[in-house]
C-alpha cells in the first residue's frame, strides 16, 4: 500500500501496536440508517459452540453447495496444493449465482457477473504455476457493490436505470487494490438504490436495475441496505467476500440482518474516489465477510492512501496492509468495554443476546463498563440528516461530471430521468431525498458548516470521545440491530433498533459480529470505538466470535420459522 517506505511504516506501526495490545429520517450508508434486519433458520455451524435459544437447528442447505462456508484460507490452501484452481472456483461460484440468485430462491443479490471473471482466474492461475502468489486473495472471487466504479465490462449505475451502461474512465481505488492482491472481481452486488438515499418510504435492497433483494434466512425477510447484496451473497456462499459501503449502517445492518461479519472502517482509512457518494464526511467501502478472519484478510487489501482522495492520507501512517496479527482468540482478557444501554429496549429477545454477550466479555476476563452516558440526540439526528443532503448534492454533482458521456450529468437530470421513467423508478416510492438535496445550496454555506459542526461535535467530543476517554475503554458495545422485518414494497421498511449512528457520523470505526438468532433470524452485535482502532476492535471482535461461534449458514427457507 503505497510506497515501500509507506509499507514500512505502516507495519512498524502495526508492530507497536501488537506491543501494547441512524438518522431518524433512514437516511444512511453509502445507504441507509437505522437499520435492522435479518431472517430465518440456518443450515451448517462454523463451530463447535452450542447454539443459543432461539437459534436455527442445523441442516444441509437444499442444493448443497461445495464451497458453502469455505474461508478465504481455505480456498488459498486448495489452489496452492493444487486440489482446486481460481478457475474452478470462479466457475463454482458463477454456478451457485446462476443456480438460487437468477432462479430458484432467486435472491436477486447479484446485479451483473463480471464476463472477464474466468479470462481473470486462468491468468490469475498462470501467475500462480510460475510461482507468483499476490497476496492471500490470489485468485479469490470477491463481489463489489454496484456503487463501486470498475473500469471494465461492467456497468456501476448505483442500482439505477439512470446510469445503465455507464462505465467509468477508471477502477475506483478499492477496485484496483483488489486487482493488485489478485482476487477475482465476480461481479456487482445489488443495493438499495443510490444506496438508499432516495426516499423516506423506500425498501432495502431494491433497486430499478436488480429488483428487491431478499434475505437468505427467510426469503420473505428483507436484508436491510444499502449494501443488502453484498450482505445476502456471502451469507449464502455466492462469493468469498464482498465489498460493502456505509454512510450510517448500510455495511453493518446488512451484517447483522444477514448473519455475517462487516466492518464500517475509519474515514479515510480505504479510498472513496471511484465510488458513488452520498458524504464526503461518512462515506467508506469496507468488507464483509463469512468471519473476522476474512473480513480482516479483505481490510488489508483494501487500505491506503490515494492521491484522489485527500482524506485517505492518513492512512499512509494509521493504515495497516495486514490485521491478521489482531485475531487473538484470547483478546478480550483485560479489554475495557463500554455498554451502549441507549439502544437497548426495542426487543426483548435482542436485549437477551446481549446479556448474553456481555456475561462473555466478563467470562473471557474483559473489564465491563455497565452502563455508559452515550445516548443519541434529536440535535445529532437533525445535524447529521442536514449533513448528507448538502454533501449529496456536491458529492454527485461531482461524481458525474467525472463520468465519460454520463447519461445524466446532475442531481437534477437524476430527478428529471425518475420522473420520465416513474413506471419503472418511482413504482414503489418516491425520490423525496432527492428533491430536498437539490433544494441545498453549496458547502461553503453557514447552515452546511453549522450542521457539519454540531454533528461532528456531538458524535466525537461530546459522544465517542467523551465516554471512552472519561472510562478509559477500549470498545463501546451495543446491538447492531433487530430481527429483519418482512420485506414491504407497499409501505416500506419497517425498522426496529441501531446503534450505527455515533460511529457513523464521527467517521469512527464500527464492527458487526453475529451474536444469536431470535426465531432462526440472525442478529449482531456491534464493537465501536475511536478513529484508527480497527486493530484494537478486529481483536475484540474476533476474540467474541472464537467464543461463541454464532455464525450459521442460512437454508433459504420461505419464510421465518416461527411458532404458531
């Protein structure tokens, strides 16, 4: 990651620290916020652990697949000891996508595979037979969400029809650091379109390009957004990994309603430019994955600098390009963790899982703070809402000016293209989000630079900050979300709890883990902590994964199994 001075560093850097080891509004991620979700009963266990109550009973997932829950090193070790090939595993891949997303259960969780994927692999496998391996994603088939800009055959349109067959001038950087580790770009996930800023009736996961996403658990569940694809292709095996992307909860609210692990990285630590925008103050691509392991396997990658995105230079120095040196099983001895009691309440079955968290950080030697004075505000949620429209507005006004032949070039020629197309775009709700950000005037405004203020203010000094300095704690814990609701195209999404938004609008790190199933559907829980703790909170979080083992494939079933 950047220059060979930058690596070393960086990886002296990482080696100090191994030494002192929701809108109210919705408005949210690189997507949405305040959002929950999850589904139904689930298949094999990643683990020796016994299951919860609540959680699904293990079964074989119909059809069986033969990498369902295979990890990132286990993929690595067959194509090294030449049992498999990134050809053979692309192809098994595109296979299952074709096999339960394109029909089936049809998940509807891939927008587009990647035609080059398999030219990509047989090079990729050449590379390895003359002995050159890239990184531990060598030939690793990964998803990107369709806001993630690939110069290639692929399309990026943020689910929309507004940018069907626009295809960028270049590879954002996330997509060129994933082709620099060797991992195969598979395909495009879908998302809640322009990753659910949009509208206030809008439901997860749908979008005009790739119809409404739905949850592997229960398919009548939705996968919560805006990266819903992203979440529900690697809960149900389509990919190794994938590439998500948050503003407030659209790569941990997918995670939690999708029963996998996300990681909401610190502003700046992963490169924006290339990415389609909602905030140039909360925006970050980060990973999802089957595991911690692998979700900090796919962090490394994508961390750095880039000159194109001037908040990513820290990373130079904060950023690591591997935190697998993190995953200590024994990491929560002598941790110091903060209760976020704020959000508990909106489910009583949630508020057991996390009782039951919490008796494993104190099990597992951690220090609990119980409770801490974190509560979220109504002048947050008003700052923090006016933040995105403003930097919406600037941030795609910009984004489209950079496209080649853009088939729209502004905000307003998005609105305007809904409203020729209302049949298609606006069949099922509005673009109000829209409407407002366009009403917004420019970032030099005093009303942009009073909200930006307060909503950093109140998120960082007066929140985040605050509480961890005032008690020394090295993680804040929290529920991620609730159960995932049924997916509504009439109504909308019908939320219940999160805790997305402090670390959201500080820019602060935030990582979704499961942590038990109510009725068979997952839910998370979220480690959040201040700027550049990854290291601190990938050890946390793996160390509670290692002990509780939650993770469950899901079996695709019809609809929730809940008692009559």
């Amino acid at each position: 990651m950047g220059s060979p001075s930058a690596i070393d560093r960086r990886r002296f850097l990482r080696s100090g620290a191994l030494a002192g080891a929701a809108l109210a509004t919705g408005s949210s991620a690189c997507g949405s916020a305040l959002e929950p979700g999850a589904a139904a009963q689930a298949g094999t266990r990643a683990g020796t652990a016994q299951p919860s109550p609540g959680a699904p009973q293990p079964a074989a997932p119909p059809g069986a697949f033969e990498l369902d829950e295979v990890s990132i090193a286990d993929l690595a070790a067959s194509m090294a000891s030449g049992e498999r090939t990134a050809r053979s595993v692309t192809e098994a891949y595109l296979a299952r996508i074709a096999q339960i997303d394109r029909q089936g259960p049809t998940l509807r969780s891939v927008i587009e595979t990647n035609p080059d994927a398999l030219d990509i692999a047989d090079s990729l496998d050449r590379e390895r037979a003359e002995g050159r391996v890239r990184s531990p994603l060598h030939g690793v088939p990964i998803l990107v969400k369709d806001n993630v800009d690939t110069a290639d055959r692929m399309t990026t349109t943020a689910g929309s029809l507004a940018l069907e067959g626009s295809i960028p001038a270049e590879d954002s950087h996330v997509a060129q650091r994933l082709r620099d580790a060797g991992a195969v770009l598979l395909g495009k996930a879908n998302l809640s379109e322009w990753a659910n800023f949009r509208s206030t009736r809008s439901s997860s996961g749908w979008s005009a390009r790739g119809g409404q996403c739905r949850n592997p658990y229960a398919l009548d569940r939705n996968p919560c957004g805006s990266s819903s694809g992203s979440g529900a292709a690697v809960s149900a095996s389509l990919s190794a990994a994938a590439i998500g992307t948050e503003t407030d909860g659209s790569i941990v609210c997918p995670s939690t309603a999708n029963g996998i692990v996300g990681i909401k990285p610190t502003v700046g630590l992963v490169s924006r430019a290339g990415i389609v925008p909602i905030s140039e103050t909360q925006d970050t691509a980060g990973p999802m994955a089957r595991s911690v392991r692998d979700a900090a396997l796919l962090l490394g990658a994508i961390a750095g600098p880039d000159p194109r995105d001037p908040a990513s230079a820290p990373s130079e120095l904060r950023g690591l390009d591997d935190y697998t040196p993190f995953l200590d099983a024994d990491g929560l001895r002598g941790a110091r963790i903060g209760i976020q009691r704020s959000v508990f309440g909106f489910h009583e079955a949630v508020d057991r899982l996390m009782e039951e968290a919490i008796a494993v950080l104190r099990d597992r030697g951690a220090v609990v703070v119980d409770p801490i004075d974190l509560r979220a505000s109504a002048a947050l949620r008003r700052a923090e809402t006016e933040v995105l429209f403003y930097e919406f507005k600037a941030g795609l006004n910009a984004y489209l000016s950079n496209l080649r032949n853009p088939p729209i070039r502004s905000l307003a020629e998005l609105i305007a293209f809904n409203e020729r197309n209302a049949a298609e775009e606006l069949a099922y709700f509005g673009q109000e989000r829209l409407i407002v950000a366009e009403s917004r005037g420019a970032l030099s405004s005093t009303e942009y630079r009073e909200a930006h203020a307060v909503s950093r203010r109140l998120s960082r000094s007066a929140g985040i900050d605050r509480v961890m300095d005032g008690s020394n704690l090295d993680a804040v814990l929290a529920p991620t979300g609730g159960p995932a609701w049924v997916t509504d195209l009439v109504n909308g999404d019908h939320f219940g709890g999160s805790s997305s938004q402090f670390a959201a609008a500080a820019g602060y790190p935030n990582v979704s883990v499961p942590a038990g199933f109510v009725h068979g559907l997952p839910v998370g829980v979220s480690f959040f902590g201040r700027a550049w703790s990854e290291p601190t909170l990938i050890r946390i979080a793996y160390a509670f994964e290692q002990a509780t083992r939650h993770r469950l494939a899901p079996r695709l079933l019809e609809t929730a199994d809940v008692p009559a």
